[in-house]
C-alpha cells in the first residue's frame, strides 16, 4: 500500500529530509523526570509556565543494513521479507509536563502500550495512516494528550533490467588489488625457487656421481692396497729366507740371508704393486704414504657421502617450499573473484537503481525502502519480461519498478565489440578486421600483464562477432517499439488496471458466509450478488494444483465472459447494462460503508489466497510507475567532444566515437523515449548530460576501461559499463524522480501521469460519468479498453481541472463491456 502525499489528501501531509533518528536503547524509568525538566528548563519563561506534551516518530531503515555482516548490503530475496506481516514504528516522546508518570499510547482509539519510558516502538499490521495518541498518565484533571496521524510508509521498489541496472563491471566487493600484486611477487618467488630446485637437482645428480666415482675409485685402491700387500706377503716368503748353521763346540746358530730364485720377481711385482696403490692414491688425492691408508680411504666416502646428503637435503626442502610457493599461489588465485549479491547475473548493490533506493531509505525517517533487485547482465526485454515473472512481492503494491532496457535489444554489447575488432564498422556493410596489432590483441596484451587472471574470456568476447556495428544497429533499432509494447503488456498482467481487484472481490466472496457482521448489501451496493457468485465458482473450481495455476489473465478473460453474459446478473445491483468497472471493487474495499468491511479486507490481506494476491484493491496502471532510464553516452572526452582513438578502447577509431556520440546513442535514446511515452511510462533524463565530460577517454572517466573491468571482476565484460561514479550519476537521476513522484512539494516539474482511484461510474442515457475531484490546471483524461489484452489504453475525453469536482464522460454509447482509466498529467 502507497500512501502517496497530495494536497487533495488529508493523509498527505508532505515528507521532508530530515536527519535519521539514532536509535538505541530505551530509557530508564528514572530518566523521565530529567528528560521533561531538560525541556522545560530550555523552554522560553513563558512557555515553561505551560507544560506541553508532544512526540515524534520514524521507520527503522529496511534497505542499506548488513546484519549478517558479510559485508554486503541484505537484499530481499524472499516474500518474507518483502512482505512481512508487521511494520515497525519508533516513537519518542519530545516534550512532557514535570508530573508525566508514564504514557498511555492509543491507536485509532485503542489503549495499545502503557509505558514510562520516553521511548518505545510499535507494529502495524498494514501500511496505512493511523491516528496515534498519546497521553499522559495523571490525574484526570491535568492528564494531557498529544495527537498526530502517523502514516506508515514502506517504498517497494523494483529494479529490472539489462547490465546497465545490476551494476556489471561493479561487483559488491572486487578483487582486492594487493592479490594481483601478491601473485606478481609469489610467482617471481616461485620461478627462483623452481630455478633454484632444478640447480640443487643438478648438484645432487653430481654429488650421486661423485659417491658413486669416489666409491669405485676407493675400490680400486683398496684392491691396489691388497694386491700389494700380497706381493709384500710373496716377497717376504721367497726374499726373507735364511740359512743357518749350528756350532757344535759353541752351540750357536749362525744365520745368512738366503733368498731363493723367486725373490728378485717377488721384489719386483711388489714395487710394481707399490706403485699401482700410490696411483690410485694419487687418483684419489691422497698423499702416496702407506700409512692409514683405509681411514683415508674411509674418510673420503665419508666427504662424499655427506655431500651428497647435502645436495639431497637441499632439493628436499626446495622441493617443500616449491608445493608451499604453488599452494600459496592457487590460494591467491582462488581469493582473487569478485563478491556479488548474485554471481550469475553480475548483480550488485553499487548499481545506479539500487544506490537511487538508497538514497531513498536515506531521505527521510519516517518511511522505509523495500529494493528487489531482478536485474541481469546481458538481458533484452524478453528476459526483463522473465525477469518480472519471477517476483513475487506477496501482493503489495509497488511503488516503482525502475527499468534500463532497450540496449540490448539494440545490440548494444555485439557493437562494441565490432567496434573493437573492425575498422570503420560505424559504416554498414562488410566489416574488416583490424589491422594487426590493434582491438582484440591489445585487449590481450592488457589481460596478459595480469597474470592472476588467467584466460580472460577475450577469445569468446569477440570471437563470434561477423557484422559492423552500423549493419546490427540500423536492422536492430527498429525492433524497440514492439518489444516495449510486450513488455507493457506484461506489466498490464502483473498489476493489470482492475484485475487484482477481481481476485479481492473474489476471495471476500468466498468469506461472506462466515462474517455474519458484514451485510451483504454493502457489497451488492457496488456488484451484482449473482457475478460475486459466478467469479467465485471460477476461482473455487477444479483441484488444488488447477486453482494455484489460474492466471490474472485467466480471472479477466473470466470476468469478460461474467459481463457479456444475460442481464440478469445485474438486477440485484441495479446495473441494467452489461458493465463493469474496476473502480466498483475498488470502492466496495478501499472506501468501505462501515468498519465491518474494512476489517475483513484486513483480515483478507493477512491471510493467504491461492494466487498470492493480498494488496487492498486498488485501480493501479503499474505502467505510470514505470521509470525506464535512458543510456549515457561513453564517447566524449573532458570537453564533452567525441573521444579520439583511445587506448580505454582499443581498436576503436575517431570516425567510429563520432558515429557512437551522433548516431547510435541519441537514437538509442530517442527509442526509449519514444517507448515510455507510448506505453506510459516515465523517462528518467538527466543521466546522458551527466556523462557529457566523462566518456571512456575522458580524464575523469565514468566508465570501466579494459583494466578496470579486468582488475575488479576479472573478466573483460564490464568494459564499457559505468563505474561507481557513473552509477552515482545513475543514483542521482532515478532518485530526483522518485522523491518528486513519491513526496509532494519535490522538485518543480510538471507531474508524471498517475492513475487515480476512480469513484463510482454512473450510467445515463447509454453514457459512462466519471465524477472525479481535479486540481486547478491538471488535465485529466478518460482512457478505455474493451479488453485487459487490447493493444493499448484509447483516450476518449480529457478536461482541465478548475479544482472542484468535474466529469468525465465517455461520449460513446455503451454498448459492451469495457475497463477505464482515469490518468492525470
């Protein structure tokens, strides 16, 4: 429910900016006399001497929190929290007499919170005005109240779209920049270390040899050292022999040497020997002595063996800290993606709508924001109409649905990239390719220097592009006309002039028989008792799963048939034509005769009904709530002048930037435009004038180049996109359209068209009477459709306001059924 602020209202007081509350805790009981002598006390002498009672409130913010704290902003994801089946209120008590013992806190009469803190809060169970009253709690004779009307107020708005509404190029949280910086330095020390490994690989393949040299060659020596002990063993055998004789008389034994015949080979084969064992001491760098000659031996494997357990030891730990350098390395890169509230549609909070939202949330505290957030990157308007199929806002009324479509459609992404591969494809017909060096190969070379990334999806980016951009944009621009067309025809399904009205009527019907209070010729006052019947057998028939599948659509082309049928039907509401207006409906629950109604539409709201419509019935034309916004323009340079051949863009030519800044987007532009005015719709300027002096070749850049993109999603398409700054821009058009639709007294324009609740229709001579209250100077036009899936609303009249009440008449005879809107401008 929007409670929409107009001087014709008595509930639309204006909403100005104020500064948010600081909420906290309440306060001690014991803290109430000192809040009301602080007031007094600051109060003029003769002001002080009249104690006053007054108090303020506000909304807790709903869009903008991060209670999770994962460092996102909450979005709302499920019809819970779109939805939900309470709204908070904070009050504060701003003034109070000295003898104040506590509050008592009525709402629309009813006795709701006693309390003794100057703070507290309270739920609503719809968004609606209440009379709040709050009085003191005394002594009857100096009990004091204090009486405001307290309108609860949640914005739900709806944001769908292409790459220019979810915010590509600007994820929630980007690449953190050290990690490239990071991967630089970890890889350098990777490739040293890997250097440093394959050389210690070497030393320890050497030292291996080495032993293995060492241990054959101190084989040798000690088969050397054998042999020639052997030749000293022979050599003592044959060369050491003695002959002796005995002397008789003096018994002594004289011994003379007595070599045989081998001993001059066996002296001979040991010095041979002998030299044999100093060679291969010599080989192996030992002094020739024969001293010690197996510890010398023994020490040199020793020296060997260590080294090579050295070597082997170093290309261990190297090898160690090579797995732990390419573990750090593909940590690095697996930290190295952007954060987005929805990875697959590049949705992100930074996004011109849902920053507009806000902005929104932020103006004012007495209102709140609820921002669903559907948008998808690359999405045309068949997939802005999918897009609308998923929401579900639990049957609230939305405020605006905030639009960016059309450039795709246009083949906005494939231009850019035949811009970038081609030459001159501005012009139509064949396309070259560029010459060497330039567009795709310089994108290369930018992702080649970031080597974290990897492959950066430059090949398929621009691999299946075969036209000029000047052949795709002339074939494609002539298609937006009906391709807005079906999306308004969606919309007119979604929240359809008089079909949710349908379902409400319907569903109370169900309810008759069980609320005795309510007497049926209130309802029978504004329709036919027998149509309530017939709609209501519609809607009950069939199984469970036949019930739930039932489309507005269906309930209309339903109640089409209820119309067209015997006249009959009529009698018990006096209606002698087959006519139906969904202002009826809408009165019979908006406007109820009697409290008894207006509480069982509540209870309706509350409760679930098959097809998920709960809002108060209400003739709302979502398409005047559409805010579709045009596209800036990325080609101008700090003089607002078409860019040069830049390197922001690789590839593209100075002939090209004139034709982007003089043909495609003020065409572009002049579509959408086009489109919002024949569907009704409002368009959103103010952001290509923004962008006169912040093209991509602009010192001051509004857009994401090719280092951006890649630096902060990793990937290459967000080339072209705005960044933060340019979705400010965004933020700053959407939200001056939406504080002067949604405040009263905003910025002095010319009003958006608006539906406005109709009041009974009354029927004379065959014609149609819309009594309607006007505004001095506001037209005001009649617009009719035989049927919710005609082409378009027919205007059939229109008038000036003088400020009084004045009447629209349908100057055709009724002859059929039909719907009518009332739109003002």
């Amino acid at each position: 429910m929007s409670t929409r602020r107009s001087p014709s209202s008595k509930a639309t007081q204006r909403m100005r900016r104020r500064p948010r509350f600081a909420r906290g805790g309440r306060f001690q009981a014991g803290l109430v006399l000192l809040f009301a002598l602080t007031i007094a006390f600051a109060l003029p002498a003769s002001a002080a001497k009249t104690p006053t009672l007054d108090f303020d409130w506000s909304m807790p913010d709903r869009f903008g929190l991060d209670e999770n704290g994962d460092g996102l902003i909450d979005y709302f994801n499920t019809v819970d929290r779109i939805a939900p089946k309470e709204w908070i209120v904070d009050f504060v008590i701003t003034s109070a007499p000295l003898d104040a013992n506590g509050f008592d806190v009525y709402v629309d009469g009813v006795l709701r919170l006693s309390t003794k803190s100057v703070r507290f809060s309270l739920s609503f169970p719809y968004e609606d005005a209440y009379e709040v009253r709050v009085a003191t709690q005394a002594v009857p004779a100096s009990r004091m109240s204090a009486i405001h009307e307290v309108i609860v107020q949640d914005w739900l708005i709806v944001g769908v779209g292409d790459s220019y509404a979810s915010g590509e190029g600007n994820p929630d949280i980007p690449i953190a920049g050290h990690l490239f910086d990071d991967y630089n330095r970890v890889s350098q020390n990777l490739r040293t270390f890997r250097n440093q490994l394959a050389n210690a690989i070497q030393v320890a393949t050497a030292r291996q040899s080495d032993l293995a040299a060492v241990m054959a060659q101190t084989a040798k020596a000690r088969a050397a050292k054998q042999a020639y002990d052997a030749a000293v063993a022979f050599q003592h055998a044959h060369c050491d022999k003695q002959s002796c004789v005995t002397d008789p008389i003096f018994h002594k034994t004289v011994c003379v040497p007595a070599p045989d015949l081998d001993c001059p080979g066996a002296v001979a084969n040991s010095a041979a020997k002998l030299a044999d064992l100093f060679a291969q001491m010599v080989l192996l760098g030992l002094e020739k002595t024969l001293s010690d000659i197996e510890g010398r031996l023994a020490q040199l494997e020793s020296a060997a063996r260590l080294a090579l357990q050295s070597a082997t030891t170093l290309v261990s730990s190297l090898q160690s800290i090579v797995a732990q350098t390419e573990s750090d390395l593909a940590n690095i890169r697996s930290q190295a993606k952007p954060v987005w509230q929805n990875a697959d549609a590049h949705r992100s909070a930074w996004s011109g709508q849902a920053q507009a939202a806000l902005r929104l949330e932020q103006a004012d505290r007495r209102t709140s924001v609820t921002f669903v957030h559907l948008a998808v990157s690359g999405s045309v308007i068949a997939d802005v109409i999918q897009q609308l199929g998923q929401l579900n806002v639990g049957g609230r009324e939305i405020d605006a649905l905030i639009v960016s479509g059309g450039g795709n459609d246009a083949r906005f992404g494939p231009i850019i990239e035949s811009l970038i591969k081609f030459r001159r494809s501005d012009q139509a017909g064949p396309a070259q390719i560029d010459a060497p060096g330039e567009g795709a190969a310089k994108l290369s070379a930018a992702c080649d220097a970031l080597p974290l990334l990897g492959d950066c999806g430059i090949p398929a980016f621009l691999g299946d592009i075969t036209q000029s951009a000047g052949t795709m944009f002339a074939a494609a621009l002539p298609n937006l006309p009906s391709r807005y067309k079906r999306l308004d025809d969606r919309l007119q399904n979604l929240a359809g002039f008089g079909v949710a009205d349908i379902l409400d009527i319907a569903s109370l019907a169900t309810r008759l028989a069980r609320d005795q209070t309510l007497p049926a010729a209130e309802l029978r006052h504004q329709l036919s008792a027998a149509m309530v019947s017939e709609l209501t057998a519609y809607v009950q028939a069939g199984t469970p799963a036949a019930r739930a599948a039932k489309t507005r659509s269906d309930l209309a082309i339903e109640l089409q048939r209820i119309v067209n049928g015997p006249a009959a039907l009529f009698d018990a509401a006096g209606l002698r034509s087959p006519v139906f207006l969904a202002s009826d409906v809408a009165l019979a629950l908006s406007h109820p005769v009697g409290s008894s109604l207006q509480r069982l539409n509540h209870a309706l709201l509350s409760e679930a009904f098959p097809l998920d419509i709960r809002s108060p019935a209400r003739p709302i034309t979502l398409s005047t709530r559409v805010y579709i916004t045009e596209y800036p323009d990325a080609s101008r340079d700090d003089n607002g002048q078409p860019c040069q051949a830049s390197p922001f863009l690789p590839g593209v030519e100075t002939p090209e930037w004139a034709w982007v800044a003089g043909t495609m987007i003020p065409q572009l532009n002049a579509a959408v435009r086009a489109g919002a005015a024949t569907e009704g719709w409002r368009f959103v300027t103010g952001i290509y004038a923004s962008f006169h002096a912040h093209g991509v070749c602009a010192s001051d850049s509004w857009f994401n180049s090719p280092v951006d993109t890649l630096t902060h999603q990793g990937d290459i398409f967000g080339l072209a996109h705005p960044n933060r700054s340019g979705h400010q821009a965004y933020a700053t058009a959407i939200f001056t359209a939406l504080q002067a639709d949604l405040y009263s007294g905003g910025l002095p324009r010319p009003p958006r068209p608006v539906a406005i609740d109709l009041p009974p229709p009354a029927l004379k001579a065959g014609l149609v009477h819309f009594p309607i209250p006007t505004v001095l100077g506001r037209r005001y036009f009649l617009r009719q459709k035989p049927n919710l899936s005609s082409a378009a609303w027919a205007t059939v009249t229109s008038l000036t306001g003088d400020g009084e009440d004045q009447i629209l008449t349908d100057p055709h005879p009724l002859s059929r059924s039909a719907f009518y809107q009332v739109v003002a401008e």
